[in-house]
C-alpha cells in the first residue's frame, strides 16, 4: 500500500489529505452525536438521523473510493483526461453525500433552536439550549465534499475556499466556546482560550482568503494553525480532567453529563483543514500544481 501511495504521489496531494479528512469527519461526528445525545436518551425519534447518515455517508464515500479511486474527479478540470463512467459514478456518489450532509446540518441547527429559544428570543434560552450551531459541522463537511468534485483543485480558487472553510469552521468554535463557557460564567480563566484562539484564527484565515499571495501572511497563518492544534489537544485534557473530578455515580455519567470531551479537538481537527489549504496556497504561490492531473 505504502508503495502505491508513493508511486501514484497520493501523499504529495493535498486533494487526497483533503478526502480523507473529509471521510474521517463524516464517520466521527456520528460517534461524537451518539455521545451527545446519549445524554437525554435520544428522547426524539429525530434524534438518530444524523448518526444514521453518518453511517450511511461513510459507506457511500468509500464505495466512492473504491469506484474510482482515492482522487475525485473535476470534469473541466485543466490537465485530466477523459473522465470514465466509474469515476462519474462516483463523482455523484460524493455529491449526493456532499448535499446530503448540508442539509442534515442545518436542519440538526433548526431543530436544536427549535427550543426554549424559539420560545423566547432570549439570550439565556440562546445560551442554554442545545448547542444550536454544533450541527453545523455536517454542514461544513458537506461543502469541503462539494468543493473536491466542483472546483479544480490545482488552482488557487481551490485553496481559498479551503482557507474560507476553516475560516468559518474557526468562527463557529468562536461561537461554541463562548456559548458553551457562558453557561457556568467563565468560572476558569482558561475558559477565555478557545474563545480568543477560534476569533484569531478565523480572522487571519480569512485574510488569507483575501490576500492570497502574501508569503508571510501564509508563515503566520501556519504558526497559528500549529498553536490552534496546541489549544485543542490542551483543552481536551482539561475537559478530560474536569470530568473525571466531577461528581458523579458512574464514570459514564461523568462524560455525558460533564463537559464535552471531543468539542475542543475540533481546533486541531480544522487546524488541518487550514494547514491543508496553506499547503495548496503555497504550491499554487510557487507556480506548481497542487496534484497531479487525474487520468481515469
């Protein structure tokens, strides 16, 4: 395996790291919903659709691989040949997942508001409610699906809208952390971190997006995507800590009850995502392609 990863290049494209992060995230955001919702017991019927469609949707992707390999294909993409009827095939297997999984995440966004905040517009109820934009993350998945299919990803317009995604992946933490701290007031300081490194981090992407051929705006996008993995992996240990000092009747009580153990891994996860379109900005800056072209 590893002999063919390096004879096709697949290591060496960014497009490849892309689907498998793409692929990774829809199989264990069902695992981090099943965990979510164990904690009311999936008191709605509702409830069980993202898990089903994560299931689904990662079954769907690799068939999608096997079809036609590990590299979608973009028709009109500048370079690649004649596109076969497998790889077709598979391109609108990844479409449909892409499309799919939009639609799971805003309607998970209504449903979790659907509460005490459509109630009362209030920003206790805002506050308190299910944490409404954490469905979301389907939603953003489901694009980055899109964009590998729908925009040639040797081109510099492909490396943006991987720098906008993390972009946006980085302000909804933003919005996560402070919602989520708020609840107990920001009783630790460190509560403040995620809160200050999600802002940062959305705010230099984005100027990433916009200034593209900055070289050392790119050195410090990627010094802040290092640190964005730091905070993720330091907050995971507090959390980890937190709840096993917690009181509680069982360990498992503890975790579903406690704080959510794998919500600030999703700063190392979409400081990835943003290194991963740092990387294709810089192959794109230097007059190279971003992958090799796709024959099928």
């Amino acid at each position: 395996m590893r002999r063919l990863l390096l004879a096709d290049g697949l290591l060496s494209n960014p497009l490849f790291w892309v689907e498998l992060f793409a692929l990774s995230n829809v199989a264990f955001i069902g695992v981090d919903i099943v965990l979510a919702h164990a904690a009311n017991d999936f008191a709605h019927g509702t409830e069980w659709i993202p898990v089903v469609f994560s299931a689904v949707a990662t079954v769907v992707l690799l068939l999608a691989m096997i079809l036609a390999g590990p590299l979608p294909a973009v028709p009109g993409s500048p370079g690649a040949g004649p596109i076969a009827p497998q790889a077709h095939v598979a391109r609108w297997l990844g479409l449909v997942v892409g499309l799919g999984a939009i639609v799971v995440g805003v309607a998970g966004l209504i449903f979790h508001l659907r509460g005490d905040f459509f109630q009362e517009q209030s920003l206790r109820n805002l506050v308190y409610t299910a944490p409404f934009i954490a469905p979301l993350a389907y939603a953003g998945v489901g694009l980055v699906v899109l964009l590998d299919r729908m925009v040639a990803p040797r081109t510099m317009e492909w490396a943006r809208w991987l720098l906008l995604l993390a972009a946006g992946g980085f302000l909804g933490n933003f919005v996560l952390s402070l919602a989520d701290h708020a609840q107990n007031g920001f009783f630790y300081p460190t509560e403040w971190i995620g809160v200050v490194a999600g802002s940062i981090a959305a705010g230099f992407l984005i100027g990433g997006v916009i200034a593209p051929g900055s070289r050392p705006l790119l050195v410090m996008n990627s010094a802040i995507m290092v640190i964005q993995v730091v905070v993720g992996v330091m907050g995971f240990l507090l959390h980890l800590k937190g709840n096993l000092n917690a009181p509680g009747a069982t360990i498992r009580d503890q975790f579903l009850f406690g704080a959510p153990i794998f919500a600030p891994l999703l700063f190392a996860d979409l400081a990835g995502l943003g290194l991963l379109g740092l990387w294709a900005q810089y192959r794109s800056i230097e007059g190279r392609p971003s992958v090799e072209p796709v024959v099928s």
